[in-house]
C-alpha cells in the first residue's frame, strides 16, 4: 500500500541511521521499525508490570521510634523559630 505520513525531524533522522547502519532502504527501514513496534505493542498490551518497593536498612539508631519522627520535624522547626 502506498501513503503519505507526516514525521518529525528526529524520527525521520533515527529511521535514516537505523537505515544505514542495517544496509536497508528507508521504505524498509519504516516498515520493519513499525512491525517491530507493533510486535511490542501487542505483546505488552496484556502484560502489567508490577511495581516493586524493597525495603531497606535506613539506619536509625535503636530507640528511635520511626513512627513519632514527624513528631520530632516538628519539635524541631519550633525550637528553630523560637531561636530566632
């Protein structure tokens, strides 16, 4: 099928090294970048990544309650201002 597209500069460079660098024209280079993309598209569409927190050592000393340090910012922004 033959059509026209409009693509931006910076696509239209990257399909012209892909082109190069793959000893390929850039009619096949567009081809084979759009399957591939595709190919992608398709393959994740049913895929969810899955977030991950690991947790680590934050390194407080022992005794430091980690659930009052809210408390403590705020201890310690008042006594800064009444130092001021």
């Amino acid at each position: 099928m033959r059509t026209t597209i409009t693509i931006d500069d910076y696509i239209e460079r990257k399909i012209r090294e892909y082109a190069i660098n793959t000893h390929r024209t850039f009619k096949d280079s567009v081809n084979e970048l759009l399957r591939i993309g595709l190919e992608i598209k398709e393959k994740s569409k049913g895929e969810k990544r899955q977030f991950k927190v690991e947790a680590r050592h934050l390194g407080f000393q022992p005794g430091v309650d980690m659930e009052k340090l809210n408390q403590l910012v705020d201890d310690m922004e008042l006594k800064d201002q009444i130092g001021k």
